[in-house]
C-alpha cells in the first residue's frame, strides 16, 4: 500500500492542552474558506472555526437555490460563473439574501425544498461529526485535533474575534487543489498514484464501518503524503444510505466527471479513462460488504 494511506493506523488521541497553541493568539487569523455551516479561520499549523448560525446556513441554502436557476436561464459561462463566484462576492449576496428574508413572509423563501434541504444538512452534520469523533479521532485518516481552555483569537472581517477551545491540524491544500497543481506541471504519473491514495482511504473508511456520500475532492486534504478527510458532514454507517448511493454509483458512466476531474486529465483521457475502471471496480456494493467490518454488521448499520 502506497504510503498516502496509511489504512487508518492507530495516532495519538487528541491531545488535551494546557493553553491554546501560541500561534493562535499571536496575531490574527486570516479566512481560510467557508462551507455551508462553517468559517474557517487559520494561523500558520492550526485552523478554528466558526459555526454558522441557523439564519446563515437557510440564507446559504436560499442563494444557492436562485443561483442555480439563474444559471439554467442565462447561456453559455455566464451561468457557471454566477455559481462560481469568488468567496467575498457570494459573503455579500448571503449577507442580503438573509436582510430580505427578515422582511419578507416566511411563505414566500421557506419553501419545502428549503425546509428539507436544511433539516438534511443538520441531521447529517451532526451525526457526521459524531461518527468522525468516535471511529476516526486519533487516526491518519483525519488532520489532528487539540483541545484547550477557553481562549480569545483575533480573525480577519466580522466578528473580528472568537472564543475557541478546539483547533485541527491545518492541511497543506485540498486534493482538487493538488491535482490541479500537477496537472499543470504535467506530472501526471503523481496526479494518478494521488487517486490511488484516494480510493485507498475509501477503502480504510470502510473497515471503520464509515461510509462517505459526499467524495467530492475539495471535501479532502493533502498533509505530506497521506489525504485526510476535512467534511465528515457526508459520514454514514447506515446501510440503507449507503447502498442507494451504491445504486446511483451504478449508473454513472464517468466517475471522475462527477468528482470534477475532467478538467485535469483533459490533456491524459487515457488516465481518466483508467480511473473510471479503478473507482467502479472498488466503489460498489460488494466490494463496500467485503470491507466492512464484520463486528458491525449490516442490520446494525441501519439503525
């Protein structure tokens, strides 16, 4: 096994520290990214976080929702540019999207589809990060978490600070990131063994009785050569979801279109082509039953 992967082996258990690492309250933390329920803020080894409020997530789950209809009305790239629009300009459509919605009826924004879509998001994440806490804590597939008293940090923009006891081991970059990287370097040899580590650690997830619906490769990270998982909002050991993702896997022709490679092996569909035979060989019912760990059980994972 390349050494990317690991297989979960046994890490330390999050360590209990005295105070918060020194880095963090040195100076102040610059943005890193954001995601549907969370800000991440980051010094030169440590990432915090803070959690959205319930307001800000429905207001996400709202823009999203007209951004993807505008971009079904307006043609060519003009649509795909309106749905990737740069982390500030998507900050201030949110910021007056959730304005609108303090003044305008509920009925007319709180629609079903925005009802489910936020009752979906908070059942998975919370039992995402549970399932991560319990089976993945103290392992390589995981960046490392630390635990301290109460401590003040300064961020960049809004709120300008934040009470954090908790801070995660800050990866280099994410995978997408890191593919893209080499495929502009032509190194195309490390772009595949890179895809073998990532199906790998699947793999490894697997014998934890963890089941990702989310293998999107922005939701992974790079630290030296191993990928860890950064969003365990996906994490399941419920067979009846994992087997209906297995059914979807079934039907798609080409897996890397839909984790966002064809732009990467544009240039190399000899690799694409490879890595589609590789992922459909490996991410299925029968080799997902192979895996699991016998201790757990399928009826167990229904529950």
């Amino acid at each position: 096994m390349p050494s990317g992967a690991h297989d979960g082996e046994a890490r330390p258990k999050p360590r209990l520290l005295p105070a918060a690492p020194p880095e963090l309250t040195q100076g102040r933390l610059k943005r890193l990214g954001e995601g549907l329920g969370k800000v991440v803020y980051a010094s030169e080894h440590w990432v915090v976080k803070r959690e959205r409020s319930p307001s800000e997530i429905v207001a996400l789950i709202v823009l999203w929702k007209m951004l993807r209809k505008l971009e079904r009305l307006l043609p060519g790239r003009w649509g795909k540019r309106l749905v990737a629009r740069p982390a500030r300009q998507i900050r201030v459509l949110r910021l007056l999207t959730q304005a609108a919605m303090a003044v305008v009826p509920k009925s007319v924004w709180y629609t079903t589809h925005v009802r489910e879509a936020w009752r979906l998001y908070h059942r998975r994440n919370v039992r995402g990060e549970a399932l991560a806490r319990i089976h993945l804590a103290g392992t390589s597939l995981v960046p490392e978490r630390v635990s301290f008293p109460p401590t003040r940090v300064r961020i960049s923009g809004w709120p300008g600070w934040l009470i954090v006891s908790e801070a995660t081991e800050r990866v280099e970059t994410t995978l997408y990131q890191r593919l893209v990287e080499l495929a502009r370097a032509g190194r195309y040899d490390e772009v595949e063994r890179w895809l073998e580590r990532l199906l790998e650690l699947r793999q490894a997830g697997w014998r934890r009785g963890l089941f990702s619906m989310d293998a999107h490769l922005k939701n992974f990270g790079v630290i030296g050569d191993r990928i860890v998982l950064l969003d365990t909002g996906g994490l399941t050991n419920r067979w009846r979801e994992i087997e209906g993702r297995l059914a979807y896997e079934d039907v798609v022709a080409q897996p890397h279109v839909q984790l966002g490679l064809a732009p990467i092996l544009a240039k190399r569909p000899d690799i694409a082509r490879r890595f589609d035979a590789r992922w459909k060989s490996i991410v299925n019912l029968e080799m997902v039953r192979r895996y699991w760990p016998a201790s757990s059980g399928t009826e167990q994972a229904t529950a």
